[in-house]
C-alpha cells in the first residue's frame, strides 16, 4: 500500500471517527404531525370543511447529557388543512425547553395546561369537541385554558401508578398575581383517575380574587367497553360571569376495525336567570374506524339541545 493510500485511508478514519463523536453528541429530532379534515353540516348554515382534531406540524428531541439526564424541547404549531395557513403564532400549541431525568421532567416555554390536558384522557373524543368546539370551553367553567404562556412546569416520575404534575404560570405584569395548576393522576390497568386544582394567571393587577377551578375524573375498561366520566367546578370571582359547574359521561366500545363513541356534557352557571336550565347541554356520537394505526375514517353526530343546533361531519385523520 503506498504513503499515499495511507494518507487517504487515516484520513477517512478521522472523519469517521469525528462524524460517529458528532452523531453522538447532538440532539435526537423528531418530527411529527397530524393532519384532520372533513365536511361538516351545521343546522341553519351551508356545508363546510373542517377539522375533528386540529391539524399540526412539530418538532421534538432530547440530547443524551450522560449520567442519565437529557435536554429535551418541543416546537408545535396548528395549521388549517383546509386551506393551509398557519393558525395563531408559528409555535402557538408548544415551545419549551427542559431536562429529563430520573426526578421527572422539568421545562419552561408555551405549553398544554396541565388540567385542561387531563381531560383528553378520560373524554372519548380526546376531548376534541366537533360541536363548534363548545365541549372544550365548557369544561374549563370559565377558568382554565387549552395553552399556559411563560410557564415551568414539572412532570414526576410515576410511581405505583400515580403521577403529579405542577405548572407555575407567569403573569409578567406588575401587580398581576402568578397563576398555578397541580395535577395528580392514576393509571393501572383497566382503572384511570385524576384530580386537579388550577388558580388561573391574572392577566391584569386587579382587586377581586384569581379565579380557579377544581376538576375530577375516572374511567374503567370493561372488556372492549371503557366508560368515564368527570366533574368541574369553576369560579371566576367575577359578578357579570359568576360560578360553573359541568359534568360529562362517555363510553367507548370497540366495533369491529374501530370504537363507537358517546359523550354527554352538561354545563350550568350560577348567574343564568333560568336557574333550572343548562347554559350547555350536548351529545355526541360516532364511529372511527382504524384503516391503521395512524389513519382513521370517521362520521360524527351532535346536538347541542339548549340552542337546538345539530351538527354531521365526516372526515379523516391521519398522524406521523
């Protein structure tokens, strides 16, 4: 073999080895996403296209520190799939960056709200409501949120099947008061329960109290039937909204290649004048069939009986 040979063959190792130490090193991205359209039938307007879950492209990864500690992030934004533009900020749904390692999870930036979060577990529809998305707002009784900005949040380990999390929100404005979320929650086998307390961010320095909610929820799988259901208390502390109170069941039954879903939600408020009615009352039905485990056909039916408005939406979801 010649010196020059030699020279080519050393230097190739080098730069394999210099390449293997860079893989090595930098961070694990991932990229991922789901896309979600339908046509949707609403009582008194034209068919529209729309989403059942919002449609979203984002990107996560985690760097290997050593010693079993990890730098982790998440970027996620919400697209309109019918038309492709981007909704709200670029990284509206997550922006954060944290550590990962045997104490849980620690990270700061834009995030889920924690209790708000906890709903999607038990909620058949992953509390996506198709109704004008009335479900999701009802549930939060006038307190909670989807999304937390300028908050730290911590995610413990689970351990004999429970799992707590803490969220601190920032109010960045002087003489507004800090907001805070803690969430606890079990999860073994057929049985899935939690509870949460949430004191909302104030976004302005005022004299009334924060306000805040409590929330409850349980599920328990029978077979291919799992049932659940939850309970939400709010108080805005302020006298033009007053209180909430918001309870829904669901039920979710394995058919076939996919799972028939029912959900029942029910909202009152303290300040409505026909104290003997619902502020919100809806149903909701439907069937997703699984074309794999990434791709789902489905058609929904929903009625909201306090404003008598009925909604039918077909659609498809596919995530990766």
């Amino acid at each position: 073999m010649s010196i020059q040979v030699k020279k080519i063959t050393l230097a190739a190792l080098i730069l394999s080895a210099f390449a293997a130490s860079a893989q090595a090193q930098s961070t694990n991205v991932q990229i991922y996403g789901l896309v979600d359209l339908g046509f949707a039938k609403i009582s008194g307007q034209s068919l529209i296209e729309r989403e059942n879950h919002p449609s979203r492209l984002g990107f996560r990864g985690t760097e290997d520190l050593g010693g079993g500690l990890s730098a982790v992030f998440n970027l996620e934004q919400e697209i309109l799939a019918d038309t492709g533009a981007q909704k709200g900020n670029l990284f509206d749904r997550q922006s954060w960056v944290g550590l990962k390692g045997d104490f849980g999870t620690v990270y700061l930036g834009r995030t889920k709200n924690i209790v708000d979060g906890a709903q999607g577990k038990i909620e058949p529809f992953g509390a996506d409501g198709y109704l004008g998305k009335i479900n999701e707002a009802a549930f939060r009784v006038g307190v909670s949120s989807s999304r937390v900005s300028n908050a730290l949040t911590y995610v413990a380990p689970k351990t004999a099947g429970v799992t707590f999390s803490a969220q601190y929100v920032a109010s960045e404005v002087s003489g507004a008061k800090a907001g805070y979320d803690l969430l606890v929650q079990y999860e073994d086998g057929p049985v899935y329960l939690h509870a949460g307390y949430e004191k909302a961010v104030q976004a302005a320095a005022t004299t009334t109290d924060q306000p805040s909610m409590w929330m409850f929820g349980g599920a328990y799988k029978f077979g291919d039937l799992r049932l659940s259901a939850a309970h939400a208390s709010g108080d805005t502390h302020v006298a033009a909204t007053g209180e909430y109170k918001a309870n829904q069941f669901g039920a979710n039954y394995t058919l076939g290649q996919g799972d028939l879903k029912l959900s029942i939600l029910r909202q009152k408020n303290s300040n409505n004048k026909y104290s003997d009615k619902d502020m919100v009352k809806t149903i909701n039905a439907g069937y997703e069939y699984h074309l794999s485990k990434r791709s789902d056909l489905y058609a929904q039916y929903g009625r909201e009986q306090v404003k008598s408005q009925n909604v039918i939406q077909i659609g498809m979801t596919h995530r990766f």
